[in-house]
C-alpha cells in the first residue's frame, strides 16, 4: 500500500522498479506490484567544479530550509486544484508526494545510467521532488472489477503528446501551426532527422479522416510524441522502432489482414478512444459568470464540419489551449515591465481560487485581467501559463482486447473495431507548473521557427 501518511515522509522504492521513461524535466519509474509511477524532478548536472561546489552548497542550504520540498507541495497543489479539475478528475491521477532519502537518490542516479538516452544525461535526479501517481499504462483495476466479461491479459498503451492545436491572435497569420514550423528549427538543429508529417490542428479537427491521418503520421516518425506500451515495456517509440505490423497483429490477437488495414483500424480506434466522453458523471456547468466558458464553448461549437463531442479529452485539452487568447508577444512586452520570479504566481493564484460560484476558466481569465496593479501583476500572466501546460501535456490510452461477444453492451469504456472489441481507459499528465520565464522563451522559439519555416520554404521554392 503507498497511500498513508508514513510512506509519504519515508518513502522506499519497492526493490521490483522499471525505468518507463523521461522528458526534459523528469525521470519516471514503474512499480509494477502498485499499479503506480514515481515521478522524480531532474536538475542540471553541473558541469565543473565549481558548478559542483554551488550545487552542492545551494542544494544544502535548500535541504535544511525543505525549499524543494516546498516546492513540490506548491506543484501538486497546483495539479491537484488548477489542472485537475480543468482536464476533469476522471482523465488525471490522484498524487500523492513522496520524499526520498539522499541515499536511494544517489542509489537511483546509479542504477538508472544503464537505461538513460545520452542525450537526457546531462540532467541529474533532484533530492526533495518526487511524486506518486497511477500508471496510466495499464487500466484502474476498479474499472475492471465486476465486469461481466473476460479479458486479456495484455494491456496496451498508446502514449500520444499532442502538442499546441490552438492559435491565439498573434498566431493567427503564421504561414504554419507552431509544430509543424518547429519540425524545421529541429531538423536545423539536429534534434530530428526527419519532418514528421504529423500536425495538431489535424489531430484536434474534430474531422475523422484528418485525425486518422495525424495517428498514421505518428506511426511513421513518432519523435517525442507517440509510443506504444505492452504491460508498461515501451514496444514502439522513435528509439524502438520495429514492424508496426508486430505491434497491431498483436494488438488486435494474430489477426491477419494487410497492414495499411490494420493501421488504418488501429488509427480508427485512437481516433474513437480521443472523442469519446469517458467520464462518468457530466457536472453542469453553473457558472455565474460565463464570460469565458461560454466564449470558449461558441468558438469550439463555431467550425459546422468538425466538432469534438463536448468532454472528449481533446476537448478538454483544447479548450485549455484557448485560455490564451493573446500569444506570447502581448505577454511577453507586459513581462519586460515587470521584475518577477518564475513561480511566484502559483501560491498568488492558489490563494485566489476560492468562489464557488464562478467555474474555474472564468475566475482565471478574470484574474489574467487585472489592473496591472504591481501586486497583482503575476496573475496577468496565468491564462497563459495554464494554456501552455496544456500546449505541452500528454495523453496515455490504455486498452485490452475484450474476449467475449458484447455486441449488445453499450458501455462509453468499450470501443468496437472490426478486430474486435476493447476495454479503453484515458489518462492526461505532465501537468505541472511551467516557470514564467517560459513566455520569454516561447517568444524567442517563435521568432526562430518562423525564420527556420521560411528559410525552408524558399530553398524550397528555388529547387
Ligand atoms: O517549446 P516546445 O514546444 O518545443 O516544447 C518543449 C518540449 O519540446 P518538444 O517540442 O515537445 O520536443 C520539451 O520536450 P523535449 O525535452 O524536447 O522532449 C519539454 O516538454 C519542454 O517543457 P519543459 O521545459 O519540460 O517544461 C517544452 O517547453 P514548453 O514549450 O512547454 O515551455
Ligand atoms: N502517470 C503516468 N502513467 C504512465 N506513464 C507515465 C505517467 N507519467 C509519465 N509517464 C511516462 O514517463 C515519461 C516521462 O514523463 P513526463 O512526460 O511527465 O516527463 P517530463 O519530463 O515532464 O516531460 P516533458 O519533457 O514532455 O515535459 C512519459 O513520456 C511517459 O512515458
């Protein structure tokens, strides 16, 4: 068991542990006996000895005042109050925080060397930031109790990162969505060697055929934003990279058919497990406000062709993409007259969030426009931030392959293919706090995806 209060202080890692992955900001292990992930924050490695000396001092001085402690307490605080309720509780992990002793970490650091890219290694585990959640890769086993069907054992895990889907104004007038610019700032900068033909705005369409294309151009070059789990071992991702023949034929049980129609099946049912609500209880919305959340409903509702049935988790992802009305320019000219640090606004805001009767986008959006008042300042910034977390979020579906006829089942949880028919359960993470000095950032990587766009573009042009 890992939910009481003791494993919260004296935290061990069961000795049974899977390395599952990493991004930029942390590593994460699976302990497959408790159907949860440890999520452990990673820092710079430094890289003299003097960079060591300051880390080490620094790092001293923060674990005697509990300062990353703290600061773990503040992002799940965050997670837990801003982010879960928005992307909806059924779709994201309860959390619970964990603190590890310096001496697993060190163990850890070690052990985890073996399975680390090289190209993450120049960031090392953190002390004080660590956290608990449910493995997505595998289905709730209260999801699976008392159904009156059997199943398989495998489960299978589709981990998508969907990326910005959503142009605020000062997108508007790009010749291409951010994504699809960034393929060629990448490629510059050698961080991939092949455009994905991937793009968000198809995957987020609302249109069948153009989110079945995304999910085949994921496949072919799947970079950081889509891999396949079975029982939790990643079996397909840009590093691990077999016939994706093996991985559908397995899927759907050694069915034999060509692979353009397995895909294309595959494809389908990743295309129904995004659109289809899966919450069980639908909240009405009863907002006193409805400044925001009825703007926000009339621009989803307003493309006639292509809608996304309202509590899909791509709606929900989507519709926290458009807190961000502005764009980073308009953030970023309101930050230079400002001196602020990068996760004051977090507690400012946490302290803000307390009526009742206005839904949470409205009480941002509502605090994002303040008087520009210098102590109320940082909460301009936070429709922004929120939108970005969404901007860089991701989804993991996990499905196992129903092995009895339920033809006349109607069950939101159960999706049908030609292939047979699958329990599906959706999961959303990474979402935690982004610093404020991401709008500076995302500022600068815009100007430089444009130029990199253009550039191609012309070279392009003049073959
Ligand atoms: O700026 P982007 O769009 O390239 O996104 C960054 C991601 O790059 P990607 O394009 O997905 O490969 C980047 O992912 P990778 O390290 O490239 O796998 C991170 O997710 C980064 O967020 P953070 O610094 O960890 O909070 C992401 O930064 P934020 O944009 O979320 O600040
Ligand atoms: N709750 C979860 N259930 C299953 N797998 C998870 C879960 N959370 C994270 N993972 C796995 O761990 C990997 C790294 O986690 P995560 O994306 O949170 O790291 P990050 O450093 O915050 O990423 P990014 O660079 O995108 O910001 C993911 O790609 C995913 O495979």
């Amino acid at each position: 068991m890992l939910n009481d209060e003791e494993s919260f202080i004296d935290f061990k890692i069961p000795s049974e542990w899977i390395y599952r992955g990493e991004g930029n900001c942390n590593i994460v292990l699976s302990l497959p006996k408790t159907g949860k992930i440890l999520r452990i924050r990673k820092t710079n490695k430094p890289n003299s000895l003097i960079g060591w000396l300051i880390v080490w001092i620094s790092d001293f001085i923060f674990w005697y005042f509990g300062k990353a402690i703290e600061d773990e307490e503040r992002d799940l605080k965050f997670y837990s109050t801003v982010m879960r309720p928005l992307i909806g509780r059924k779709y994201t992990s309860e959390a619970m925080q964990v603190i590890l002793t310096r001496k697993q970490i060190k163990i850890l650091e070690n052990e985890l060397g073996k399975y680390r890219p090289e190209f993450r290694k120049h960031k090392i585990l953190q002390y004080g930031r660590a956290s608990i959640f449910n493995d997505f890769a595998f289905i709730p086993q209260e999801e699976c109790d008392y159904l009156p069907f059997k199943m398989s054992e495998d489960t299978f895990a589709i981990e998508i990162k969907p990326k910005q889907a959503w142009r605020s104004l000062s997108e508007k007038h790009f010749p291409a969505c951010v994504f699809c610019m960034n393929q060629y700032m990448k490629l510059g900068n050698k961080r991939i060697n092949t455009i994905s033909g991937y793009c968000p705005e198809d995957l987020f369409s609302g249109d069948v055929s153009k989110m079945k294309n995304a999910i085949k151009c994921l496949i072919k070059v799947p970079q950081n934003n889509f891999r396949v789990f079975k029982n939790g071992i990643l079996v397909y991702g840009e590093q691990t990279k077999p016939e994706f023949f093996n991985i559908v034929h397995s899927l759907f049980s050694n069915i034999d058919d060509k692979l353009d129609r397995l895909i294309d099946e595959f494809s389908e049912l990743v295309v129904k497990s995004l659109v289809t609500n899966v919450m069980n209880v639908d909240f009405p919305d009863n907002c006193e406000e409805k400044r925001f959340c009825e703007w926000n409903k009339i621009i989803q509702d307003s493309n006639i062709n292509s809608v996304l049935p309202r509590g899909c988790v791509l709606e929900k992802i989507l519709s926290i993409q458009m807190l961000d009305t502005e764009g980073c320019s308009y953030y970023d000219k309101l930050l230079n007259q400002e001196n602020s640090s990068d996760w004051k606004y977090i507690n400012k805001l946490l302290d803000r969030i307390d009526n009742k009767d206005v839904c949470l986008k409205c009480i941002i959006m509502m605090l994002g426009n303040t008087n520009h008042r210098e102590e109320e300042m940082d909460l301009a910034f936070v429709p922004y931030l929120i939108s970005a977390i969404a901007k860089d979020c991701s989804i993991m579906i996990s499905l196992k392959k129903i092995l009895e006829d339920v033809c006349d089942l109607e069950m939101k949880n159960i999706i049908k293919t030609k292939y047979g028919n699958f329990l599906v359960n959706v999961g959303v993470f990474d979402l935690y706090p982004k610093r404020l000095s991401s709008i500076k950032k995302h500022r600068q990587r815009n100007k430089s995806i444009l130029q990199a766009y253009l550039k191609a573009r012309k070279s392009k042009s003049n073959e």
